[in-house]
C-alpha cells in the first residue's frame, strides 16, 4: 500500500498526467477546430488552385447574389458519383454567398419524381437547375463547357477551343429567375443596317434581354416596351420623320446604341441630328494611329485605351482592350447640355486622314488632324443616353475573335449600363485552353528580331568564344 501510494505521488505519475491532460485539451481543440473549420463558407475553406481560377467567383456575380431578397434553389442533376468537380465547387462558392441560395443534388436514377414534376426530360448529366419559385431555367453541361471551332479560310484547317461558361451562365440563370421584367433591345431596319451576328445575338440573350426587329416606317411610335435602340452601321440615312420619332423618345428617357461607319461630309443629317442631339458629333475623316503600340497589323486597326467608366472598368479590371477599324473622331458639340464621357482614346501621335476611304497615302502629311482622337462615347441627358462607337466592324464576329471578345463584352457592358443593369454586366467564359496573345506590330516587329536574330547571333558568339577558348589552350 505504501509503495502504491508513493508511486501515485511520484514525480514521473505527475508528468505522466500533465501529458495525458495536455492531450486531452489538444484533442479537445482540433475536434473544435475541426467542427469551427466545418461550418465556415466554402469560399474560405477550398482554395482554387487551378490556372484560370475555374471556380472563383467574380466581382459582379458577388454584388448581384448578395442583393438577393428572393430564395433560389441550384440543382445539379447528375447521378450520385459521378458529380463535376468543378461544378460542385462552383456551387458551394455560390451557396456561401448568400443564405437565400441552396444548393441539391439530384440523383435523376433515384429521384425521378423530381424530373416529373417539373415535366424535364433528356436532361445531360450535369446539367444545372435554376429556380425561384414557379420561374425557372435549365443550363445544360454543353453550354457551360463551350467548343468552338474555326476554319483558315486558306488553308482549310481548323483549330478547336474549349472555355468554361458555367458562372457566366449560372448568374445569368440567377438574375432571370429573380427579375420579373427583363430588358427589351429593338434592332432598328430599314436603312441597310448590319445584321448582328449570332454570336453577339446569342450572348444579348443571354444577359437576359429580348432582342427584335424595329422598322420605324411601319409603327407610329417606338414600342413602350423598348429598353434600348442599336443603330448598326445604317447605310443609308434615316428620314427626318424617324429622327423626330427617335429624338421624342430620347426625351422621355430612351437609350441609343450607335454604330456607325465612316459618314462622308453632307450625309445622314438626320442620323447625325440625333447624335447632336445628345451632345455629340464626328469629325471628318478616318484615324490612323502613330503609335505602334496601339494598333494591330495596320495603323486603322486601332487598339485604343480606354477611360474609366462603367462600361470599360470590367475590361480595365481584366486587362483587355477593343479592336476597331476605320475609325471616325468623336467631339462633342458646343453649347450642349449632355453629359459626354468618352470611353476610347487614341495616342497623342494619331492623325487624321480628311479623305476617309478614299485615301490614297497612309503617311502623315501636312494639313492632316493631330490626335488624340475619341473613338467612342457615353452620353447622358436627363434620363435619356447614347453610346457612339464609330467602326462599322465594332461587331464583326472574327474581330471581337483576335481580342478574345473584349468588343462583345464592350458591347453587352454598353446595353447593360443603358438598361440599368450594371450588376449584370458581363463575366468573360474562362479558356481552358493554352492562353495566347495578341500583338501590337511593334510588339510583333520587336520579338521578330530577338527570335530570329537576337538569340541564335547569341548562340553563334557563345560557340565562337567557347571554340576559340579551346584553340588557345
């Protein structure tokens, strides 16, 4: 008894139990730790690794989820196992944003009520259901992973590429299941107008906007139901009825998207009445850019900067840039009242060529305009607004290509601000291909030489001196 007793009050008993006590308390904090770690939002637990941030949210889609006041459901449909990766982290970083958004998996083998219910069928594995309420709309896994191909018209070959739409297209589901009105764009016709192309109509619609024809000749007055105007590189002018038509409706607080080609001196003057009408107006002539570094392959392909707005701070934000060709100078008229803010500047060495088209020396001469020019414009007055881009190709599909869709997102940001939908500005698709780039020519001109002449004339002098060292010895 005595030897229990002193082995109890021992010095070795009293440390053996600080450390089983010390351990206690340890496994006491990692399981609270663990339950603490548990509970916190995906956005801080999971870390995107991955080189185009697949599953990082973006600034606006932030803003917008944030706003919610109404509850949305995300299901991912796809069977229990067998659930993208990257969907499922791009849905928890959702659902952490917002106590109004839920996230379920939906097993279509063990569910199938749930299809029934909501009359869905053939739906693809991994496809996304949005759904507020009665409103609801479901994205499929083919339009969030999204495959493109293009041809060489020369060479007949064709290259692929593959980018990721899945936030693009989830927060377009969000804000449309969230609204109950939704922007209306009418396509003015009637005057050789350029059809817009499908890519550009397909990504309109999908910032949730309805895109129709308007033929001014055949209606009284603009449709009441008309959010916003585009005006696409007219041929001819409009008639000074039209322009009274379109200059009442700016009055009561209408929206233009203006885009025009080169207009020689003494044409459209109704057109360009209107523009006046909100302050601004064009100079004659085509730009031509000095700087080599602000334009792509020719000195009328202007890369140009781009001024802080809402509608270039996304591309400001991204690094991105516009590509426009034969440009028309902007200014604003005197005496106006608008609000003008200009969005694309070109450098202090471009000029101006009065012969526009028709111009037969690209050089600098005597008597040409100095820069810098303005190559499009925001206008604001009262409730009324215009934006002016000056470049008939501004949506020309294979140019919004070269600049990975800046023009297409310069565009959607344009009729987004006009239609007060700034939160629903637009979020780039993420390339999940090798990222390339795009070359000014003084760029292209300068690492032509280092790789053609520059590294192998340092390669031949490195051989010399090492074969001339080895002939001394």
């Amino acid at each position: 008894m005595r030897n229990m007793k002193r082995m109890f009050t021992s010095k070795m008993f009293r440390a053996g139990g600080y450390a089983s006590f010390a351990a206690a308390i340890v496994l006491v904090m990692a399981v609270v730790l663990n339950l603490i770690v548990g509970s916190l939002p995906a956005t801080m637990t999971q870390i995107d690794v991955t080189e185009q941030a697949l599953y990082t949210l973006s600034d606006q889609t932030e803003r917008l989820v944030r706003m919610l006041d109404k509850d949305v459901s995300l299901y991912l449909l796809a069977q229990s196992g067998a659930e993208d990766s990257v969907i499922t982290k791009l849905l928890e970083n959702y659902s952490a944003l917002s106590k109004h958004i839920t996230v379920e998996y939906i097993d279509p083998t063990t569910n199938p009520t749930f299809f029934k219910n909501r009359e869905l069928s053939g739906i693809y594995s991994n496809s996304i259901l949005v759904e507020c309420g009665e409103k609801r709309r479901l994205i499929s896994s083919s339009e969030m992973y999204v495959h493109s191909y293009e041809v060489d018209e020369y060479s007949y070959n064709y290259t692929t590429s593959t980018s990721f739409d899945g936030e693009n297209q989830i927060t377009s589901a969000i804000h449309y299941v969230t609204n109950e009105e939704l922007p209306v764009l009418y396509s003015l016709t009637g005057h050789g107008e350029e059809v817009l192309s499908s890519n550009f109509t397909a990504l309109v619609e999908k910032e949730n906007m309805t895109v129709s024809d308007l033929h001014l000749i055949a209606v009284d007055a603009i449709p009441e139901d008309a959010d916003c105007i585009l005006i696409n590189a007219p041929m001819d002018d409009i008639s000074a009825d039209e322009a009274a038509m379109l200059v009442a409706w700016l009055d009561e607080g209408g929206s233009i998207l203006l885009i025009t080609d080169i207009i020689e001196d003494g044409t459209m003057p109704n057109l360009l009445g209107v523009a006046e009408h909100m302050g601004l107006a064009v100079r004659e002539g085509m730009i031509i850019e000095g700087n080599r570094n602000m334009y792509w392959n020719a000195p009328y392909y202007l890369i140009p900067n781009l001024e802080e707005h809402a509608i270039t701070q996304p591309l400001i934000d991204t690094r991105y840039y516009t590509l426009l060709t034969c440009v028309q100078p902007l200014v604003k008229t005197t005496g106006s009242e608008a609000n003008v803010e200009f969005l694309l500047t070109t450098s202090d060495a471009a000029y101006s060529k009065a012969a526009g088209y028709e111009l037969e020396n690209i050089a600098k001469e005597e008597g040409d305009a100095e820069g810098p020019f303005y190559a499009a414009a925001a206008s604001t007055l009262g409730k009324a607004q215009m934006v002016w881009v000056p470049s008939a190709t501004f949506t020309n599909q294979e140019m919004d290509a070269v600049i990975s869709g800046a023009n297409s997102d310069f565009f959607l940001n344009s009729l987004n601000w006009m239609c007060e939908q700034e939160d629903a500005i637009s979020i780039r698709s993420k390339s999940l291909d090798a990222t390339t780039l795009t070359l000014t020519a003084q760029e292209n001109s300068f690492w032509s030489i280092v790789m053609v002449g520059v590294i192998p004339a340092a390669f031949l002098v490195a051989g010399l001196i090492v074969w001339y060292r080895r002939k001394k010895r």
